[in-house]
C-alpha cells in the first residue's frame, strides 16, 4: 500500500492505538477505509503480532505511484464506493479547489492492485503555491529536511495528495486528536482549503 509503506513502526502502531481509543476518527461520514479500520483497529491495538505487523510494513520501500498534472478542466468523474472514478464518454468539468485523484487503470485498482499509478488533477499554481507553503510552515521542522520523515515522524514526501488532504482536515476539524495531533493542530489552522490543496499537490510531486 502506497500510503503506509516506509512509515515508522512505532508510528504505525501509535496510530492503530488511536483509532481503537477513538483518539483519530475521520471527519467525512461513511468513508469506508476510514470505517473498516476503525472497526479492525480495537482487536489490533492488543494483538500481540501489532509491532511485527509494523515492522514488516516500515520496512517496505515506498515508490513513487503519483504524477500531479495542474490544470483547470478534467476528465467528468463520479465518486465510486470511496474514490473518484473517471467517467466514459469524454465529457469533461471544472476543477474548481479540489485535488482529484483517479487511478490509472480502475480495474486493475478495484482488483487491488498494488502496482498501479495515479493522476492527480489539481488547479493551475498549486505545485508553486504549494512549495512556498511548505517551505514557510513547520514541514521540514516536523518531518526532515527532505519531507521523508523524522525519527517516528511519517514522511510525507510523495503520499497521496488526497490522503493527505483528508488528514490535514482530520487535524483541522479535531477529528485527530492523538499525541501528534497537538503538534499539527496550531500549523494547519491558519490554513484555507486552498492551500490544503496547493501544499499536499506539491508533496506529491517529490520522490518518496
């Protein structure tokens, strides 16, 4: 899985932790991978092979599965189960504030497919927008140098743009209120949709 290869195992496990506490829940209603993990979280928090099952996905080398392409008008999409699907025809429609995310082959994605790629749409200057947003906020105080994370610190160099827009949200909103939470609370408060947008379009840009 793109999103959870290469995170720290202690990260890994004090966020299953979270989830079973109730300590990180989702702000959007229904979202069925948020769901089943809360569901799976409670049993894993005291599983014994918790720290095992971290390690073995902390090892694992995160690729670079993401390609951002700036633009203001997009292939016409639906929301299938919990992900944007592109629609057949060829229509199109505006972007508007949004990061859309398709995968690049949806058949290979609802077999999951671990190998695939994805296009994410996002509007004109996000990239640019982004990478100043970054460059002056806490990013490289919190996660390293180069995005790739620090110590238990997630890198967030190269994730999904739409995951992690829906988590600056979650630290926003109060849906995530673990330890890491309070850290990241007071950065992401200042910040409009907008720029939620522009700073997780550029992070998707860089080599994970």
């Amino acid at each position: 899985n793109a999103n959870i290869a290469g995170l720290p195992a202690a990260y890994i496990v004090n966020q299953v932790k979270d989830m079973a506490s109730g300590a990180r829940t989702s702000s959007l209603p229904k979202h069925f991978p948020q769901e089943l993990m809360l569901k799976l979280a409670g049993p894993a928090a005291n599983d014994p092979g918790l720290a095992d099952a971290a390690a073995y996905f902390a090892a694992m080398k995160p690729k670079a599965v993401y390609k951002v392409v700036e633009t203001e008008t997009i292939p016409k999409v639906d929301v299938y189960r919990w992900v944007y699907r592109k629609l057949d025809g060829g229509a199109t429609e505006a972007i508007g504030n949004r990061v859309v995310e398709l995968p690049d082959d949806m058949e290979r994605f609802e077999h999951r497919d671990g190998h695939i790629t994805y296009t994410a749409y996002v509007p004109p200057g996000s990239i640019a927008k982004g990478k100043t947003l970054a460059a002056t906020g806490k990013c490289v105080d919190c996660h390293g140098p180069n995005l790739k994370g620090l110590k238990d610190v997630p890198p967030i160099a190269g994730r999904s743009p739409g995951y992690l827009a829906r988590q600056l949200y979650d630290f926003k909103s109060g849906a995530r209120t673990g330890a890491g939470a309070a850290l990241m609370k007071p950065v992401v408060a200042p910040l409009t949709n907008d720029d939620l947008v522009a700073i997780t379009a550029y992070l998707a840009t860089l080599a994970p």
